[in-house]
C-alpha cells in the first residue's frame, strides 16, 4: 500500500474526489506510463489524444510527489536553457512552450486549478537592480506580447507591501496555481479519454521482449508497447541504470492562517506571485483565502530540517514583518531532483522505454513540456524531445556522500555572493 498525501496546504485543500483503486491482475496497453505527476499526465493525455491506449500506474496517490507539493509557481524557460539555446533545433518559443500547452488545456478541458496570471522578481541587492532592468530590456524587445512591468525603487515598496526589495520585473504571462487540483484535474482527463489509473501500485521490474516491454508490480502486471518513465528523479534513474546524475535536494514551504482583509491590503497589492532573485531564492505569494504560502529554505544536502516552521519563519518575517502575530497553520516539503549536467533528463534507453524528469524545481513548466514532448516522440517525432535529448546527463566519479556535499558548498557560495 503506498503512502497518502503528505499534510500539506494543497493536500486539505483539494479537490474531494474519490482515489484510484490498485491494480489487480494483469493489463494489456500501447503505452504504460509510470508516474502519475505533472509529466506523467500530461504525457498520458497526449497519448490518449492520439488514440492510444494507455494505463498509469502510480506508486502513492495522483500528485503525491514534488507535482503536488511544490510552490505552484509557472516561471518561464527552464534548467540549462542558455546551453540549449545554442543548437539548431532551438527557436525562441521554447521558452513558452509548457506554459502554451499548460493554457491550452486548461481552457480545453476546463481544469479547476485556482490559475492566477502574474509573477514578479524582485531585486534586493544594487548589483540584482541593475541585472533586473537589463533582463526587462532584453525581455520587453525579445518578447514584447507576453507583457512586462518594470517597478522602480520609487514604487516596489508600496507595491510588495515590502522593505526588502529595490525593484522588480513583473511578467504577466507567468502565473501560479493549485499544483495537487492541477495533478487532480490531469488526471480526470486521462479517465475521460478513456486511460486507466491505477494508485498504491508499486512497479517491482520491467524486462523488455522483441515487441513490448512487460511491467511488474506485486500485484499484477502490464504488458505495453511502449514504456513512459516519468516518476520522481530518484526512482526513474536507478529504474533505468542511470543513477548518480542527479542529487537530492530539499525544498519546504509554510502556510499562515488566514489574514484579515487589513492586513491583507497590507501586503502586495496584486494576486500574482513573488520570487527574489537569489540563487538559491525564497518565493512567496497570497491565496485566494487570505493564507501567505511561503516557500524556500532550498538545502542541497538531501537533509530535511528539523522544523520547516522554524527555519521558513524569521524569512517570511523579514519580506513582510506585519505577520509577526500571524500563526503558521502547515509546513510540508520534500525532495526535488537537480541533475548534475544543470539540464533536464530525457531520453530513449531502448526502442520500448522512454523517460523525462529531473527539473531543478520548474516542474509545472518543464513537466508539462516533455511529458507532452515524450508522447509526442512516441506517436510521431518530436523536435522538442529530440532537442532535450541530445543532452545526456552525467556522473561524478565520486561517492554519493562526497558529491552531496560538494554541491552543498557549491551552494552556499552562490548564497554568500547573493548578499553582495
């Protein structure tokens, strides 16, 4: 039986549907796909659109992992794109991609998934000013019809409601949501184009024949055409004899009780989200409830802290002091997958098995791409996938541990230079 949600703002918040029943014997399909997160799913409706037959198959529940969990933040571009940026097969709209199909299928299908348009970066240091009015520049040339706003340091105070910053970009075809309503809807899709999924159903092994690939879990079985791995990083690599490309890393978020009205209109004026520009960077927005959803505290060490409340806190605190009063009412996080190569992991291990995961935290971006990008190299060819898959990730010849660590310190020097 696997895991349920963890204690999460968005677990309590869901949608009240009923789960998915295990599987129980043994199945026949064009595709299997195992993961039922962001990728997974929208790789399954792809497929389904295409006239495939397809089953899920998901070790915990729809969006138990970092699908349903993270910030909900849809930020443009994505992991390693300056390297991608370089080959033939690149075109500019790359960028967009994921949040056009994420928009197209919101309105196609009518997914209910709290989407507010808008997402502001804010500068907090003279050096991160001056890179912020120079990405305005190039971004309001570069792509004058997705919308730009430039606040100066005139006006971001009374903007952000915040002493903290001293400007920020505010990009109005970004956005954030509900990521587990996301997952949820996703998956009432893949139900109403006819796919079967199947919850608490652990995959144990796959082999591959001639002609299909035969999935087991200890229930059951799968016979399919072709297979989709687009599960947690940690579980996708080792799957596929890949493991050591990417390393764990930790991301947390709180959630105050509601606010008043007051002090609502204290904070940010808008509903879009916020995210400073640190590397390691903290992000932040309000719910349509009046709940501040804080984010952040990313740790490379794989360690989880041993309050989120504790340590997340005394941050919120210094972007919006006026909350000092206000009670913490969850604290959830987990694990996110960040590959070593600083490039997302797709691929073919064989002409039957497929795979696509690893996004440094822009997985309701980069998920939704290759998950449609995947499927589409399954049906018929894809540029998008081809492109992302001529990155290979790579390995440090080094244990575990030693590179656990290194990158932590990595880490913690982009956080020392942040503060200049």
């Amino acid at each position: 039986m696997g895991a349920e949600y963890p204690k999460s703002l968005y677990a309590e918040t869901a949608l009240a549907i009923a789960g998915y029943t295990a599987l129980e014997g043994n199945a026949d399909t064009d595709v299997c796909v195992i993961g039922a997160g962001i990728t997974g799913l929208m790789a399954a409706i792809t497929l389904l659109e295409a006239g495939k037959h397809v089953v899920v198959l998901e070790k915990n529940r729809v969006g138990w992992g970092a699908s349903g969990r993270n910030g909900g933040q849809l930020i443009r571009g994505f992991p390693g794109q300056e390297r991608f940026a370089k080959d033939p097969l690149w075109d500019d709209a790359c960028i967009w991609a994921g949040h056009d199909l994420l928009r197209q299928r919101i309105k196609k299908y009518d997914i209910q998934c709290d989407f507010v348009g808008g997402w502001m970066e804010l500068a907090k240091t003279a050096r991160q000013q001056k890179a912020l009015y120079k990405q305005y520049q190039f971004l309001s040339e570069a792509y004058p019809d997705r919308g730009w706003s430039y606040v100066d340091a005139d006006r971001v105070q009374e903007e952000t409601g915040s002493s903290e910053f001293k400007a920020g970009l505010l990009s109005h075809s970004d956005a954030h949501l509900h990521p587990l309503k996301l997952c949820q809807e996703l998956a009432r899709v893949v139900r109403e184009l006819g796919g079967q999924i199947f919850e608490h159903t652990e995959v144990s092994a796959f082999s591959e024949g001639p002609s299909s690939v035969t999935i087991k879990t200890s229930t059951g079985s799968v016979e399919a055409g072709q297979l989709v791995v687009a599960a947690n990083v940690f579980n996708v690599l080792p799957m596929l004899g890949l493991q050591g490309q990417a390393m764990a890393s930790g991301s947390y978020i709180i959630a105050t009780d509601p606010v008043s009205d007051d002090l609502r209109a204290t904070l940010h004026k808008g509903s879009y989200a916020l995210c400073n520009m640190d590397t390691v960077c903290d992000y932040f927005r309000v719910s349509a409830d009046n709940r501040v959803i804080f984010g952040g505290r990313v740790n490379y060490s794989g360690r989880k802290p041993a309050s989120i409340k504790k340590e997340l806190r005394p941050r919120m605190l210094r972007v919006w002091p006026q909350l000092a009063d206000v009670e913490i009412s969850h604290e959830w996080g987990g694990r996110l997958g960040v590959p070593l190569a600083q490039t997302p992991l797709a691929g073919q291990v064989s002409d039957h098995v497929w795979y696509a995961c690893g996004y440094t935290g822009h997985g309701v971006n980069t998920g939704t791409l290759l998950g449609t990008a995947v499927a589409s190299a399954i049906v018929a060819g894809d540029r998008m996938f081809d492109l992302f898959s001529r990155y290979k990730g790579w390995r440090l010849p080094l244990p575990e541990c030693v590179v656990q660590n290194t990158i932590a310190l990595a880490a913690f020097y982009f956080v020392l230079r942040d503060r200049l």
